[in-house]
C-alpha cells in the first residue's frame, strides 16, 4: 500500500517495529505494530499477524489478517485464506482466495485454490486445472507443476508433460526430475539424461545425480558416473565435456592473458558496473563484464546471472547469457550451474579461476581481472572486450613454451590443447597416427596402427597385452603436425605423444625452399 496519505509517526512507528522483530525484541515490535495500526497503519496488521503466529496465536493471527482484509491491505485475504484453511474452514477460505485473485490477482491465492480443489486427486479436477493454470500463467512454478499431476490424474499425459516442462522453466526443484522419470519409463534415455542433468544443474537434486551416475557407470563411462555421482557434494574435477572445451581454448586464453598482464600493472582496480567500465593505471576499459565471484571462505564459485545481489538489467551483467547460452547448447555444466563448489579440488581458488579464464574468450574478452573483495573474503572476477586492449599475436620463439603451459593445466587433454592452439592461429593441420609393435610371451609379434588417440587403448593392443609376459617392444609416436604462412615463409610445428597422449617433442621452424 502507498504511504501517501497515512500519519509520519504511524510510518516511523511500523518502521521501528521491523526493526524491532529484525533484532529479536518480539515484545517492543508488538507494541509498535499496535500502535502503528491505531495511528493509521494498516499494513500493520499483517505484520502484527505474522508477529503473533509465530509465537502459537493462531486465533490471534487469523483476527489481524482479517482486519488486513477488511482494510484492503495485499497480502490480507491470502494469509487469512491460509490461517482458516490449516483450521478446516475451506469454504471460508475459498472465499478469500477467490477474493486475493479478483482484487489482485495473486498466483499463491489462485495456486491454493488449485489445491483445495485438486484435494490430492480426488477432487473437482476440472475447477483444479482452471485455477491451476491461472496461478502457472502468473509464473507461479508450484502451480504448474501440480497441474501435471492434475492432467495425469485426468489421463492427458501430453498436457501432465507440457505442464512440467513449464514448471521446469520456472525452476521448480522437482519438475526435471519428473519429466526425466517419464523418459527414462518410456526407455529413452537419452532425454532422460538431458532432464537429470537439469534436475541436478538447476534444482541440486541429489537423487536425479546418483541416477545420472547409474546411468553413464552402466554404460561404460566412468569417468562421467563419477562426476555427477560427486558433483552435489562439490567434484574433484571438472565435468569431460568442460575440459574438452577449455583444453582446446587453453593456449590462446593463457597468451591472451598474458598480454592483458603486460599491459598493466593491476595494483588498483576500479569499476562501475552501470557503465560497464573498469580502470587500470588510471586508463579506463569500456566493455565490462562481472563474470562471478569465489568465496574464500567456502569455496565455491557463483557466477553472476545467479547473484541474487546483482541488478541482472545491469549493462556489466549482459554479456553472461551468452556464456550460459553456450553452457547450454554444449552441455556443459560448469556454464549452466550457477552456483558450484570446489572446496574438493586440490586447489579450489585456483580451479574456480580457471574456469573463468576459459569461458572469458566465449563474450570476447581480451583479459580477466581479479579482485579482492569483503575485506579479503573473496574475489570478484572482471573481464573487459575493450577494443583498444591488445591482441596476443603469433609469436614463435613462444610456441614450444606456451603449449606445455596449457598441457600442464590440462594434462589428460594434451592434443586438445595443440590441436585447439592450431585452429586458433590458422594452422593447416594433419596427424599421423601410432605404429606400435606388441610382443607376446610366445614371441609372437604383431604390428599395430593406432587412431591417433588412445593409442595404449587400441583393442588389438590390449588384446595381447592381456596376455601373460606380452609387452610393447617398439612404437612410434603419434604426432599432431600443423603448417601456417607466417609472413612469406610457412611455419611448420610438429607436436609428438607417448602411448599416453602426453607430450614428449616440440619441433617448429620455418619452411625453406629447396637448395636455399
């Protein structure tokens, strides 16, 4: 209700009264409640109600939320609806809901009239889908996904699934869940992991997690069973798909930070997050983005589309829901979770970190900034696309270097990490793949040649080292080679792996034509 019109020392009063209930005084914040109400504050009585119900006086609650009512305060006959149904005057209560609904239009009142009428399937299914379906057209989540249990009760299983689905979109906790049960009923799996990977991603459903865990575990595919089956009790390490994708991006974001660094000093910070600016060294950087912030003390990462303490209309958070968009589309979900923890990592500053790095070059940034902040409590992290930063170039003498610094960050995605620095820099690339000689106790020789990939992992090879006393006698190594004009001479850079795809020789250098 508007303030216009009611007494300053009513105003003043109530306000001294949440101040007082904020502080635990439930006695003084009774008295200014009551006062207030008699000075002309009517919202009063709602809180007074709240006041008193939360000590036990439901009676005393149900007669303050009817004077709220009466006096035509928001929220009056919906918690009067709630007060007298808990004590079973339904029909009471349907009255004032249906009155919270036609005065102003409120989705909990329309939601609970769903309910009355729903009466846990055996009601007026009819009336329920009606007052369901306003409340879920009001955005109210609880609504629509109870409208799925109306439409299945009443055999619409086309209609139970587009509720849930809606319900999902409104970020009902348990909506995912219940279309990817419906799936996985149906045995189509694939879509009933895409809707467990929501259930968990959006809701932290930890029952939707240990399945997704059953599911890849039977499949064959370890690794991801053990990621989900961690990942609501915080991981130990990033998901596949994140690392297929940040290895691949590695050398590029590594060079490009390193030219962001170079070009100041980084002691003083600032920014304004409504101009989406921020300044170094006194140089201001148009193109800001507040990626996220990690928390020291629990160690864990919030990006800031998920922050409730962020303005999400501000110009500095509009570059996110391209980073989320991307999550979303590859299935990635350190770029679809809001919120996640790394307090299992080995080093979770330094893990949360990287994974902004990573994602920084999805919105164009040219370099990432942290800093300090709730006096040293955490981290804010800042990336700016201002067109006047530098651009890291191709630089060769760095090469060799640069990609073992990306492997070691990456270490079991080391030809992600060169193929991905190749693509980067407009390398024209080939790979010639594994030759591996496997002995066997007999003396038996057999010559292999391996995917490029994987080499230790080939079934011919793994089928005679089964074998008692079979060993690899020779191999040669698989290697990832690239050519790129670089000024009138071609570059050439050969990148070779061991059978465990790491990394053993870096050979570059520039192209000379013959007899020169």
């Amino acid at each position: 209700m508007s303030d216009a019109g009611q007494p300053a020392e009513a105003i003043v009063l109530h306000e001294e009264g949440l101040r007082a209930q904020r502080g635990g005084d439930a006695a003084e914040a009774e008295r200014c409640f009551r006062e207030a109400f008699e000075q002309g504050r009517a919202v009063a009585a709602l809180d007074l109600a709240g006041l008193l119900l939360s000590r036990g006086d439901k009676a005393g609650a149900e007669e303050w939320c009817r004077r709220a009512a009466e006096l035509g305060v928001p929220g009056g006959n919906l918690n009067l609806g709630v007060l007298l149904r808990d004590r079973g005057a339904v029909d009471e209560a349907k009255r004032c809901y249906e009155r919270a609904w036609e005065l102003e239009s409120d989705d909990k009142a329309a939601s609970n009239l769903g309910a009355i009428y729903d009466d846990d399937g055996k009601g007026d299914l009819v009336a329920a889908a009606e007052w369901y379906g306003r409340a879920a057209d009001h955005g109210n989540a609880i609504a629509a996904y109870n409208l799925g249990f109306v439409w299945q009760d009443r055999g619409e299983p086309g209609k139970r699934m587009e509720a849930w689905r809606r319900a999902a979109d409104l970020k009902h906790p348990g909506a995912a869940a219940a279309i990817a049960g419906v799936h996985l009923e149906q045995r189509n799996v694939n879509e009933g992991v895409v809707w467990l990977r929501r259930a968990v991603l959006e809701a932290g459903d930890k029952r939707s997690a240990r399945r997704l865990s059953d599911i890849y575990a039977n499949a064959g595919r370890d690794r991801m069973a053990r990621f989900w089956g961690e990942f609501p009790d915080g991981p130990t390490f990033y998901s596949p798909e994140f690392q297929a994708f940040a290895s691949e991006g590695a050398a590029a974001a590594i060079q490009q930070q390193d030219a962001f660094i170079d070009a100041f000093t980084m002691d003083y910070v600032e920014w304004d997050p409504e101009a989406a600016t921020m300044t170094l060294d006194g140089r201001t950087l148009r193109g800001l983005t507040v990626l996220g912030s990690f928390s020291n003390l629990s160690q864990t990462w919030l990006w800031t589309w998920d922050n409730p303490s962020w303005d999400q209309d501000l110009p500095a958070l509009a570059n996110l829901r391209t980073i989320r968009e991307f999550g979303e589309r590859h299935q990635i979900p350190e770029l679809i979770a809001g919120h996640l923890d790394f307090s299992r990592f080995n080093r979770p500053a330094e893990g949360a970190f990287t994974m902004a790095l990573s994602a920084a070059p999805l919105i164009g940034a040219k370099g990432v900034s942290f800093v300090t902040v709730n006096d040293g409590k955490g981290k804010l992290v800042l990336a700016s696309d201002d067109p006047g930063l530098p651009d890291a170039e191709f630089d060769r003498p760095a090469v060799p270097r640069l990609l073992m610094r990306a492997a070691e960050v990456w270490p079991n995605e080391q030809r992600r990490v060169v193929r991905g620095f190749m693509e980067h820099h407009g390398f024209e690339i080939g790979e010639s793949s594994a030759v591996i000689v496997v002995e066997s106790g007999d003396g038996h020789r057999i010559t292999v040649h391996c995917p490029p990939e994987r080499a230790k992992e080939h079934p011919e090879v793994n089928a005679v080292l089964s074998r008692d006393g079979a060993r690899i006698v020779a191999n040669t190594a698989a290697c990832v080679q690239g050519r790129r004009l670089d000024g009138e001479s071609p570059y050439r850079l050969a990148v070779f792996f061991d059978l465990d795809d790491r990394i053993i020789r870096i050979s570059s250098g520039v192209e000379t034509a013959p007899g020169g």
